[in-house]
C-alpha cells in the first residue's frame, strides 16, 4: 500500500512539476559527499579557522574551538542544480563524545536558509538521544529521535543513519541496527535552495559541536550501511571517507626475537624509602612506589631501569583568587625562609598590588604595596639580596595634568629580611612601562625596561638598558634603544652570545611594525634581526632537545582608522644555526594574545597562551598545546577565562599548577595539572 501511495505521488510531481522532479532525480543519483572534507580543504594553505585537529584514542579528529565563517558554506556548492533535498539517503559519521563536555543539546550539523531562519534538516544530541530534526510537510520543526543511543563515553563511534520514506534506521558500530517505523514519511518537497551548511552548530554564534568528528558523509539515494559494515562482525567497520589531514600516522612496531636466552636468578627488591646504595646491596633493586620506578645499586649509586615520567591528564580549579582590582600581571617567585610567593599587578591606585604567599589553602594576600596602574612585576636577586620592580603606567593622581608633563616612575623594591617586608630602594623615571627584564652578562646585573608611549601619542621612544653599579649600590643608565610601543622585553642565551629580544606593538600608526632582536657585542646589545609582527605583546623563548624557539604573542592587525582584527595568527620561530637567524617555524591562531608561559611536565612539553580578546566578548577559552614532534604544538586542553591576561606554571610539594590573571575583573585562577 505505501509502495503504490509513493507511485501516486511521484506521478503526480511528474505531471505538475516536471522540473523539480527531474531535479530530484538527479540529486538521488549522487556520489557520496563528504562534508568534513568540503570545510577542511577549502584552502589547504593554511588551517581552517575554527577548527583544531587532535588525536584521541590512536585516531585523529577535528574539534570546533570557535565560530567561524568558514564553517558554513551554500549547500549549493555541494548540491549543484538540486532544489529538493534527496528523499532517500544516508548519513555516516564517526565520532568521539564526553559526558563531561556534552551540553544539553548539540548539533553536529545542520541547514538552514535566510529567509526562513529555522533548521530545515539536522542531525542532534540530546543527552542519550539522537535527533534527525527537518522541517515537514507543512513547514512544522519535526524530530525524529532514536532513544537509548549511548554515545557519551569518550570513545570512537561509528553511525550510519539511513531514510527511506516512512522508514528510518540507525547502525551504531555495526552492532545490530535500529528501526523506526514512521506515521509519516520524510518530506518529498523539502526545499533547499540558499540554503547555507553549518558544521558543529545550527547556524548561531554559540553551542559548538564539542566533541570530535572524524568523518561526516552524505550518501544521497542508497543505503550505505553496506558499505561501512561488510561483515556481522561489529568489529569490522569500514571507513567511507576521511580528510587526508586526519590520516592515521603509521604505527612503529618493534619485532620480538622469540629465541631470546632466559636467565634464573634471586633478585632482592625493597619497596620503600631508599636506603644508600652500597657495594653490600649491589645487584638488588628498589622499587620507589612514589616515583613509580624501579632502579638497580650498581655497588655506588641506584641506576633507574624503568621510571614513570609525568604526563598530563586534566586540568582542574584549585583556587579563585578575589583580587582588589583587575590584574594585569603576576610574578611567582620563591623566597628563601618564606615560601612560595606572587606578586600581583593590579589596576587600581587606591588599593595597590599585593604580594601573596602560598598555602595549603592556595594564594593569600601578605602586603600589600602602592603603585600607580601596575602593569608588570619582576623580582630578581643580588647576590643573597632579593628585590621586586615594578612597572608604573602613570601616577593616576594627576590624571588632570598635561600628558607630557605627567611624572611616571617605576620603584625598585627589597625585601627586608627584618621586617619580612618588601621596602622601597630606588625609583625610576620611566614612560607608561609595560615591563621589566633581568639578566646578568659576565657578572654584572641588568635591568632593561619597555617604555610603552610618552603621553597619549607618542610610541616611538627609548626604551631603556640598566646596569648595576657596586659602588653606588644602585641601577644606571647603561643603554638606550629606540622602541615603538613596546610591550615585552625577553633576554635569552644560546651558547656563548646573549641576545635580548622586543616586543614592538604599535608606531602611532600602525601595529605591523619590526620588533626586534638584539645580540650583545662589545658591551652593547647590537641589532640581530628585525621580525614582522602584529601588536607583539610577549616573546618567550624555550628550548627542546637542543632546538632553540622564539614564540610571540600577537595582538591584533590594525592601521589607521580602520578595524581591529583580533583573530590572527602568533608565530613559533626556530634558530637555523646554519642561516643564523630565525625563521618561522608554525603559526597559531589566538585572539588579542597577550602572553605565552613554556613549561614541561615529565619529557612532555608545553605552551599555553593567554587570549583576551575575540572582537565581541573578554570570556574565550585560554588553549594549552602540548608539544607533538614534527607537528608542532597541539591543542589539548581548553581553560575558560575573562580577559586572561597573564599566565605562570610553578611547583609545589611536586605537584603542578597554572595561574592567570583578569585585566577584566577582579580575579585569578589557580588551576591545578592533573598527571598520571
């Protein structure tokens, strides 16, 4: 009866709209579309924006870090003449979920059109249930939902999802598929044309797909359950189609030599605090349950045999810090017979900044210190004395003043081992500096500091070189350098030479502008090599066996009068020892980055950047990446902050943490690394 009621219809879309039904012929005899692979090499170049490639479980997929408009496209661009949807087809996917990140309902795709604005075809999750939503005869939002379908458990699933008029079916895995039998059947006449694709999302700037999507594949007018489950055997699963850039690497397999000698021998093991190794416990082993090794006493000293190096697991909130303003630096240090401490850089002059010493409970205020728009601290040593400097914007106190006649100075600080006290030591003239570096160079001390502008106008000033005189016991000018808009100074050495580099981010006119680096010779620092940037906030600079890397934080393209853009890319630079210079070595898409923090856990390492800014909103996702070899770094985890502004590792008690600061509201957050 169905069969001959689908004839009907189908005469009668012959009779009365010929054109449409030819169209819809057409459409039916396609060749799988796959529709991860439209977005992904668009523009093989360079990454797609908004989308981030990770492997997970010894497969790769691409998650949706944020909207972007390369995530849609016109369906037509797939769909080419088709006006009606294909009434019969399938849907492939092959995907990974969490419970833990899976929001209440998230689309995996979806189509809508301008005029309408509503979903006209998608496919959803729902806590445990998956949704087919259309839009029906009669222009009403159905959905037809498969119940019980358990997806959020964080591993690789596979489903094809088959339409056929009133009959619906979904295979999860090749495990035995799912029927829905349906009162009405899938619409004939579902109209496409402008219609625009979204991948991870219906359409709106917010609630991305969040979890990874291997492959997405439309197969018009067949079933392909076949094809991707050719055997009974749920084992057995097929692939349709996957980008290239998500192509499994090759797995390295070591051959075992099954003619190995065996030995029979007594071996003495103690588990346990470590005794000394001596020429009595030669050849026995020590088992350390804390460090999860096992080492062997060689008669001197225990030889490690096997050693669990920390790798990181998750990341979690160990402390919100309520600060007296917002902060636009920290500086963790540790001070002999006090403990962990942090100084903190807060906007406010009537409150100041604070120094605050680390407990078990987390960060707590112990002094607090006047400063006039602090924007950075340093803190160094002299020998057994310890000292802060800090970096004044201006003394706000006179914000009705001429702008050239405003009198700004940064203070030296030193920590009085009687009073258990930062005091002041010596001040400074300086011009809305942004920050402090400290260094030493064949036994003398330096200080350099970035002079950000002279009043409102005038960025392209010196910036000034200290060096430290036993005599007067004091800073003197050493060396001045010409700066524009300087943000960050980072002093680094490889092998016998010293190098100082800035970041330069605005000219008065412009923020594409050379920041510069420095190499020292003859008891200066000299000009290295000039390297294109975009607002240049922060460099860091890091090494990996024995590769030297200069990463920098870019903020935003701007020029003239025109628009900002905050979505750009910041750049890892690598030293080619024989060019003697450094050359681009990946790019990272970040959003008003102003800062990267490098640290290691175990053999793995780290960057994680501070984004601030995406155009509309200071609350974005912050990205840890984790070092990949030949792959550069990769994004692994997502910390949510408000306009991060700073970012410090540090240690204690061997365990591992992250802390950033707000420029926009008045907190930090202590975030504890996880490893297993």
């Amino acid at each position: 009866m169905s069969s001959l009621i689908f004839l009907l219809l189908l005469i009668l879309r012959l009779t009365t709209t010929g054109t449409s039904a030819q169209t819809w012929r057409d459409c039916k005899d396609l060749p799988p579309l796959d529709l991860l692979s439209f977005v992904l090499e668009k523009d093989t170049s360079r990454p797609t924006p908004g989308v981030l490639v990770m492997e997970d479980g010894g497969m790769r997929g691409v998650r949706f870090s944020h909207p972007h408009p390369s995530l849609s496209f016109p369906f037509a661009q797939l769909l080419v003449n088709c006006d009606l949807f294909p009434i019969e087809f399938s849907i492939v996917v092959t995907l990974k979920v969490s419970h833990v990140d899976l929001k209440r309902n998230e689309y995996i795709f979806s189509l809508d059109t301008r005029q309408r604005g509503a979903v006209i075809l998608g496919l959803k999750i729902a806590g445990n249930h998956l949704h087919l939503v259309f839009q029906g005869h009669t222009e009403v939002t159905e959905h037809w939902v498969f119940r019980g379908v358990e997806l959020k458990d964080s591993q690789w699933h596979t489903l094809v999802l088959v339409v056929t008029g009133q009959h619906a079916r979904l295979t999860v895995d090749c495990n035995a598929p799912v029927d829905m039998g349906l009162s009405r059947s899938f619409p004939t006449d579902l109209d496409i044309k402008g219609s625009t694709f979204h991948l991870g999302s219906r359409g709106r700037w917010k609630g991305l797909f969040s979890g990874l999507v291997r492959q997405l594949v439309l197969v018009p007018g067949s079933d392909a359950t076949p094809r991707v489950c050719p055997s009974s055997d749920p084992g057995w699963i097929n692939t349709l189609s996957v980008p290239p850039v998500l192509f499994d690497l090759p797995v390295k397999t070591q051959k075992t030599d099954s003619h190995l000698p065996s030995y029979d021998a007594q071996l003495k093991v103690s588990v346990g605090s470590q005794n000394s190794c001596s020429e009595t416990l030669r050849g026995h082993l020590w088992f350390n349950p804390h460090r999860k090794g096992l080492y062997l006493c060689d008669g001197a000293a225990w030889i490690p045999l096997l050693e669990d190096h920390k790798h990181l697991d998750y990341v979690v909130e160990r402390q919100v810090l309520t600060t007296s303003s917002e902060t636009y630096d920290i500086e963790v240090f540790q001070m002999p017979g006090m403990g962990l401490m942090a100084a903190m850089a807060h906007r406010s002059t009537t409150s100041g900044s604070g120094v605050y010493l680390w407990s078990q409970s987390g960060f707590q205020l112990y002094q607090s210190i006047s400063t006039y728009g602090a924007l950075s601290w340093r803190y160094f040593t002299l020998g057994k004395k310890a000292f802060l400097v800090v970096s004044n914007s201006g003394d706000w106190s006179r914000e009705f003043a001429e702008e050239e006649s405003k009198e700004e100075f940064s203070i030296i600080y030193k920590w009085s081992k009687k009073r258990k006290r930062f005091v002041t030591y010596q001040t400074l003239r300086t011009h809305c500096a942004r920050d402090w570096e400290a260094f030493s160079i064949s036994g003398h001390a330096y200080l350099a500091v970035a002079n950000h502008r002279h009043g409102n106008n005038n960025h392209t000033i010196e910036s000034v070189l200290y060096r430290w005189n036993r005599r007067s016991k004091s800073f003197e000018v050493h060396q001045s350098l010409q700066t524009s808009g300087a943000y960050d100074w980072e002093f680094f050495t490889v092998g016998p030479y010293h190098f100082l580099v800035v970041a330069n981010a605005f000219d008065g006119v412009t923020t594409h502008i050379d920041s510069v680096i420095y190499v020292w010779l003859s008891g200066s620092f000299r000009v290295f090599q000039t390297i294109k940037t975009f607002c240049a906030t922060d460099w860091e600079m890091f090494q990996i066996d024995g590769r030297v890397f200069l990463v920098v934080a870019n903020g935003h393209r701007l020029h003239g009068s025109g628009p900002s853009q905050y979505a750009i890319n910041s750049t890892i630079y690598e030293l080619d020892l024989s060019a003697r210079l450094f050359v681009r070595f990946q790019d990272i898409v970040t959003y008003s980055a102003v800062d990267w923090e490098f640290f290691s856990l175990g053999k793995d390492y780290f960057l994680v950047v501070a984004n601030s800014f995406d155009g509309d909103s200071y609350s974005l996702n912050s990205v840890l990446y984790r070092w990949q070899g030949y792959e550069g770094f990769v994004p692994v985890h997502w910390l949510s902050t408000i306009g991060c502004s700073d970012w410090e590792f540090f240690t204690s008690e061997e365990k591992s943490y992250l802390i950033y600061s707000s420029a926009k509201a008045p907190l930090s957050k202590v975030f504890m690394l996880k490893t297993h």
